[in-house]
C-alpha cells in the first residue's frame, strides 16, 4: 500500500458507497461539515483518509478517489452500538455539551471505545510515510492520537477537537479521565474551537496530572529525556466562504431562491432554522418562543413564516426518536392552532438538502436563526453570513455557539431566555436596512478573512512550529499559539 505524508484520520470515510440505477455500488463524496473544511488542505497534498465506509461489517480494500487515498477501517454492529451510539453518542456527547442530557457510564461501552481507537491508530501507522503528519479528527477518536504515538514515535501528530469541552467540574465525571486525556495529550497540536474549550483542556490536565502550562503549551514529561511541548490552542473552524459566495451568485440559485419565497406565499419575512435533529440545537426553545410570538400576537401568520430544517440524526438513539416526536408534536400544535387556509405558520422539513437548495435558503430567509444551547461552532450561521453578499438579513447567534466568539454583530441571544429570545426575534424581523448593513458587512469581512483555508494554515503553522522546536530546540514563537482575544458584544 502506497504511503502519505499527510493522513487524516476521522470516523468516517469523504464518501458515500451508493447504489446506481442498474445496482453497480459506486462511492460519492459526502456532504458533511468536517469533508468540506477538509477539502482545500487535502487538495494541496496526495494524502490519505482514515475512516470508517458507512456500513456495518463492509471490509473493503484501501483505494482511490480523486487524488486521495482512501483507507476504509471495519466496523461491526456490535462496535458501532457499543463505540459509536454507547462511548461516542451516549457518554462522551451528552458530558461535553454540559450535560443537556444525561451521559451513562457504561464499561463495555469503554471497552469498544479502546479496541476501536486502537483500529483506527493501527491502520494510520500503516499508511502514514516516516516522519508523515496525522491529523485525527473529533471527540470519537481521543485515544488514537496516544495509540499511534507509541506505534510510530517518527509521526508527528495533530488532532482537532470539534465539539466543546467541558469545564473540569464535569469533565471529572467520566470514571476514564485520566485514559482519554492520556490519549490526548499523545498529540503535538490540538486544536479546540473556543479560547474557553482550550483553557477547559489545560485546567483538566493541570488538576489531574499537573503537568506545567504555559500560555497555551503544555510540558508532558517523557520517560527518557526531556518534556515534550504539546500546543492546546484555539483555532477556530470555517468554511469556503469563496465557493458559498460563488454559488449565491448563479442565476439558477437566486432564481430559486425567489421562487421559495413565492411556494411560502410571500410572507413580510422568512425565519430559517438549519440544524441537525439534537437536543443541543435549541429546537425546542426556539418553536416555544414562536408558538409565544404568535399567540401575544406579536408577529402574524402570512406576515412571517419560520422555515425550520431538521437533518435526521441517529435515528437508531431513542433519545432522538423521542426528540423529533416531541418537535412534530410541537409544530402540528402550533401550525393546528395559528394556520389559515392560505398560508402555514412553520414550515418544518425533516430531511437534508444539497448545498445548492441551502444557499437559496439562506438567500430567501430574512432572519437565520441559532438558538443552540452548546456548540462548538456552527458553520451554518458563517454560511448564511457568506451568501449574503447584498448586506441584508439579520443573524441571530446562540452565545453558547463557538461562532459567537468572532461574529459579535450578531444579536446574540441565550436561548434559555425565552423572553429575551422573543423580543430579540421582534427586534431582528424590525431592523432598519441600514443597521442590518452595518452589522453584516462586519460579519462578513470576519467570515471572508477567516475561512476555512486560514484555519488550516494555521494549524499546519503550529504543527511546523512543533516539529522544528522538537529537531532544532527553537522555542515555539507566540503567534503560533493563538489566543484570540474577545470582542464586545453589542
């Protein structure tokens, strides 16, 4: 098998295996967050993909696509249930996004979470070339970065955190603590959404192994020579703002953005909600908040309608099951109460569309509204931001979403304030053009200089700064730690 000097490692694989109309399997790429952000830095290299293919017990041979190397690691049902839905999904998501749901503890659910990262760490140290870099992806693999240390001490590694960390109060919950900070630690960058997620990291590494810190570099002691610098910085994720903006401008794409305007009954103003189906997006306040509007008769039906999309998401978790059971409920109270024969009070579409229906989307909506109530970043509100290259529309930002850190002229809202929420809904569908100029320009200009691309440059310069500290002795310079500093918010 042909080696890579770069290697990302992730639970899943860029693609889909599909079925053709005459029952030949291809693979298409998939649509998700972490495939786009990682687009432009695997194009620059002849890399290679670690993951999972999509399916229980599909053991397939590594192979190519599209200029990258891609290199399918097994997993059976029972791994799944036990690794993904139990560790990753029942233990690991629920604690670190302060507890919204109740995390369970469960050792076998442990068990399959080691042997899994050890797979996923076995097969990077096999295709990986000497002194490669492996860049391991999300909270499912916290281990691997450890794992692959001890398999292959020439790499140097990567890993970037995309969900939030906890404060350590209740990161000292998880009875493996001390394993999966272990696992972390194995890298030489990592990389957290939000200065709070970073400083939550160190602070859990000084309480429990008091391991010096230093701005944001971490002294991890070594068995036979002097400490290693491991980096635990913020660096922000984005999107390809570029290639939104480009779609935003095709004729096919405002057209129908113009005509979903029209299918809604050309309402004053469309609300938009784009959000996976969880219990951390703030659904549910959200439509509560509404339901409210409606009923104080503060906002009308056929004046403004909410367009609220909900992508499935594990709908193997009955959490989730019971999540979107209460949501329709929600909805078919709300529309069974305040419809007219002409017009709907929420539109709600659980399903997932193509990128090309969402830039219409957000081109249509007056208002985007990010209510969640923990989130790591949220590249739907940069999105929205990005397309809207006529300086209209009003972004109404969660603070508990990473984004809120940098695009501060948003009205920011805590979701858990339904009042406050409903007031700022008001506010958003009222404001004046010029101050929804003034504010989406400023997002804008953030959005168009920190894209995907510079976030990772920026990391890649940290990694580089890692790698000659450890073969020169040069410190590591401080511009490659960032510690982006807070604006206020309005």
């Amino acid at each position: 098998m042909d080696r890579a000097d770069l290697v990302v490692v992730a639970n899943r694989l860029p693609v889909d295996r599909v079925v053709d109309t005459d029952g030949s399997e291809t693979w298409r790429r998939s649509p998700g967050g972490l495939v786009t952000a990682l687009e432009q830095v695997m194009a620059k290299t002849d890399g290679a993909w670690v993951g999972w293919g999509g399916k229980a017990d599909l053991d397939v041979e590594p192979f190519d696509f599209e200029g990258t190397l891609l290199v399918p690691v097994p997993l059976s049902a029972d791994d799944l249930h036990d690794y993904y839905e139990g560790f990753s999904n029942g233990t690991i998501w629920p604690l670190y996004h302060d507890v919204i749901a109740t995390p369970v503890y469960r050792r076998r659910w442990w068990d399959a979470y080691v042997r899994v990262n050890r797979r996923f760490a076995e097969a990077a140290a096999e295709v990986a070339d000497h002194e490669g870099f492996v860049w391991v992806q999300d909270y499912q693999l916290q281990l691997v970065p450890q794992m692959l240390r001890e398999l292959r001490p020439d790499l140097t590694i990567g890993y970037f955190h995309h969900i939030p960390f906890p404060a350590y109060g209740l990161y000292s919950q998880l009875p493996w603590r001390r394993q999966v900070l272990e696992g972390l630690l194995g890298a030489d960058v990592l990389g957290f959404q939000r200065v709070a997620d970073a400083g939550n990291f160190q602070r859990s590494v000084r309480r429990i192994f008091r391991y010096p810190t230093r701005a944001n570099e971490i002294e991890v002691p070594t068995p036979d020579g002097p400490p290693r610098s491991v980096i635990a910085a913020p660096f922000p994720i984005s999107i390809d703002a570029q290639a939104f903006i480009e779609l935003s401008q095709r004729p096919d794409i405002r057209a129908r953005a113009v005509e979903i305007r029209e299918q809604l009954g050309n309402p004053d103003k469309i609300l938009l909600g784009v959000d996976r189906l969880d219990y951390t997006k703030g659904i549910r306040h959200r439509l509560k908040a509404f339901g409210e509007l409606l009923e104080d008769g503060r906002v009308k039906v056929g004046e403004v309608t909410l367009v609220q999309i909900a992508s499935p998401s594990r709908p193997g978790v009955e959490a989730y099951q019971e999540l979107r059971d209460e949501i329709e409920l929600t909805v078919g109270r709300i529309n069974g109460d305040f419809d007219t024969m002409h017009h709907t009070a929420i539109r709600y579409l659980h399903q997932g569309f193509p990128r090309e229906e969402m830039v219409a989307l957000y081109l249509a909506a007056d208002v985007m509204l990010i209510t969640a109530l923990r989130d790591g970043m949220n590249l739907v509100a940069k999105e929205y931001v990005a397309v809207r290259t006529d300086n209209r529309g009003v972004l109404l930002l969660s603070e508990f979403a990473g984004a809120a850190d940098e695009l501060t002229t948003a009205l920011l809202v805590n979701p858990h304030d339904i009042d406050g929420m409903k007031d700022l809904i008001v506010r958003a569908i009222n404001m004046p053009e010029a101050e929804q100029s003034r504010r989406m320009r400023t997002l804008r200009r953030k959005v168009l200089e920190n894209d995907v691309e510079a976030w990772g440059r920026s990391f890649l310069k940290a990694v580089d700064a890692v790698r000659n500290k450890r073969a020169t002795g040069a410190p590591i310079p401080p511009e490659v730690k960032p510690t982006p500093r807070k604006k206020p918010r309005e």
